[in-house]
C-alpha cells in the first residue's frame, strides 16, 4: 500500500494531488433542490417524436464530428449574430476545459471575480494556469477598481464573467460588464448558463468586441442530462480552440436529441417561464422568515444566510426532513452560513419551505 502511494506522489502532479474530486452528493429519495435543474420532464407530448428521433440516430456509425446541422439550428435559435463563430461542448465546463488548454501558455493566467462558478479556478488549476479570484463587492457586484487594478496587474489571457453569477444569482451591471471588456488585454468570457432566466445578454453585442465570447447551455433549461454548451465568438479564436476539441465530442443522441429540443423550443421556454414566475414566489417566501437573508436572483436558484442557526446544522436538518439544498458555508467568507436552492415544482418549493421553517 504504501508503495502505490509512494508512486501516486512521485508521478501525479502536486496541484491535482491537493484538489478535492468535485463532489456530487446522492440524492435518492430526497427533494433535489441543490443543482439548478429544471424539475419538469419533457413534456408527454413531445416525447414520442424524440423516442421517434432517437430511433432513427444510427448508433454505429461516428457522429457527425462537426455537429453542423445542429449548430445551424443553434445559430437562428440562439440569436447569434452573423459573422460570429460557434463551437460545441459536451456540456459548458469541456468549453471552459478546451479555452484553458489552448490558453495555458507559460506565464498565462486566467482572472474571475469571486465568489463565482468554481470550475473557472478547478480547470485552471487541472491545466496548470495561475487564477486571479477578485473579491465581488459586499452587494456582490463587480467591484470595478478591484478589477481594473488585478486586470493591470496580471494581465489575463482569459476573464469570466458568469451573467448571472453563480452562487449569487445576480446579474452584473451591465456598465461594469462593459469595463471588464474595454480594460481586458484578452478574452472575456461572458457565462450565460442562466440566460433562460436573466432577462439580458451580450450575445447580440459579439462583434462590437474581438475579444467577447458568449457561452451558453442548454443543461439549465431542461436538458443537463444531454450535456450540450455552445460557445459563440470570433471565428479566428474559435478556430483555434477547435484544434483542441476531442472530434466526437458531442455524440449522436445528444445532437439528435438537441436538434429536437431546439425545434420545440417553445416547450421549454414555458417551463422557464414558471420557473421565473416560481422564482419570485418562493423569494418572496424566504425574505418573510426571520433569521433569513435572501438575495434576489435572476437565475433559478436563490442564495440565502441562515442567522439564528449554524448553515451546516440547517443543512443537515434539511436533509433529514428529505429536501437537498447546496451547502455553501465550506466556502467561508461571504458564503459564511450561506445555502442556495433551486427553484423546483411549486410542490418542492413549499415542501422546502415548511422544512426550512422547523430547520430554522
Ligand atoms: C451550471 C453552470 C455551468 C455548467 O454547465 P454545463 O453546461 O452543465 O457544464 C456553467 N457555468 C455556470 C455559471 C454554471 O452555473
């Protein structure tokens, strides 16, 4: 035994060494509230036409490795400008995987404000890349001197800026998001995993910037099990990260299954549209509980500190009473006592609500 650990040490570099696996707890039996998914199935009615597309995918041949018919179908759905560039990942974090290996050049580092995705800084890591974290401001806004400062510092071949940011579900002033841009030597990564919820987006903006590039999913919508993101930009940089891109990436059920997805986009949408209107519900009955903070979000999870208790006993509490929520109070600092829900079914939503109440 303590041969191979000898080994391990020896061969594994030390910064994957020192990472902790990213943990996704079991949540069997329990009121899933802790990963942003959507809580509703496809709809009953779409569901024999896509049982009917998948049937006709021809599983043993290669997919088509460029997904061209889907990332036409993409382009007009997404609004992506003409000119703009598309690149498919499987999921948005294999985006963020492929920009940071193609950007890790000795000396280069990658810059986010924090607290925000934390896969920003694990890829970073993963790949050997220094990363900058620029504290957000109290209210959790960008705080635009502290960025300027770090942008002029560490001059970064890579920013994100997750809009809206998660864990804290606001959305960035745009003027801010503006700044970042004018003042970045290089790219700006503008994360739109919760535009279905946001209201706002700098996609119709890709062109005013050589430097802007705007991802998206569809794993927030409805569809995190099919793992799709798409990054859309300049096709001088896209055609680069390309090179990067494992050819079969995206695999054929995924592209079938998206291809229909997007042509009955109109299903969806209406299940974020409740997921929104649940959103302001299910805010409005966290900011009435005394020992509560909640912030507003305009994604489809809310952040929340608990006071009159420690978060992590309120977490545990939860999760006897069978509601899984994220525990974020790990991350210290001003996550301190803080857990963030998804927005569920109205039914989860007050079944997290009565348990929050006796968790409290
Ligand atoms: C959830 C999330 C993602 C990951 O999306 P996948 O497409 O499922 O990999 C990316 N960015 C942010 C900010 C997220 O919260």
């Amino acid at each position: 035994m303590s041969d191979i650990r000898k080994k391990v040490d020896a061969l594994v570099r030390p910064e994957i060494r020192s990472l902790s696996a990213y943990h996704v707890p079991d949540a069997s039996g329990l009121v899933k509230l802790d990963a942003m998914e959507n809580p509703y199935a496809w709809p009953a009615e779409l569901k024999a036409g896509w049982l009917d597309a998948l049937g006709r995918v021809p599983v043993n041949r290669y997919p088509d490795p460029g997904a061209r018919a889907l990332k036409e179908q993409l382009r007009s759905a997404l609004g992506v400008p003409e000119g703009a560039g598309l690149l498919l990942g499987n999921g948005s974090d294999e985006l963020i995987q492929i920009l940071l290996l193609a950007l890790a050049r000795p000396g280069a580092c990658a810059l986010a404000p924090e607290p925000t995705f934390v896969m920003y800084r694990m890829i970073a890591t993963l790949v050997g890349m220094p990363f900058v974290g620029v504290p957000l401001r109290e209210d959790f806004a960008l705080d635009r001197a502290a960025m300027r400062k770090a942008i002029a510092a560490h001059r970064p071949a890579v920013v994100f800026l997750a809009y809206p940011n998660n864990p804290t579900g606001n959305l960035f002033d745009r003027a801010d998001v503006e700044a970042v841009l004018a003042e970045s030597p290089g790219l700006v990564v503008v994360d739109e995993a919760y535009h279905a919820f946001a209201g706002d987006s700098l996609m119709a903006g890709l062109g005013s910037s050589d430097r802007l590039l705007v991802m998206r999913t569809l794993s927030k919508q409805g569809l995190a099990g099919l793992r799709l993101g798409v990054l859309a930009g300049p096709g001088a940089w896209l055609e680069e990260l390309d090179k990067v891109r494992l050819p079969y990436n995206i695999n054929s059920l995924t592209q079938a299954s998206a291809a229909f997805a997007v042509a009955h986009a109109a299903a969806f949408e209406a299940q974020c549209a409740r997921i929104r209107a649940d959103r302001e519900r299910l805010y409005g009955e966290l900011t009435k509980l005394a020992g509560v903070r909640a912030w507003p979000s305009r994604a489809n999870f809310i952040l929340f500190r608990v006071e009159s208790r420690p978060a992590d006993e309120v977490f545990a509490r939860l999760r006897r009473a069978g509601v899984l929520v994220k525990n974020l109070n790990a991350a210290g600092g001003p996550l301190a006592g803080c857990l963030r829900v998804t927005v569920g079914t109205p039914e989860e939503n007050d079944a997290f609500i009565a348990a929050l109440k006796d968790a409290l």
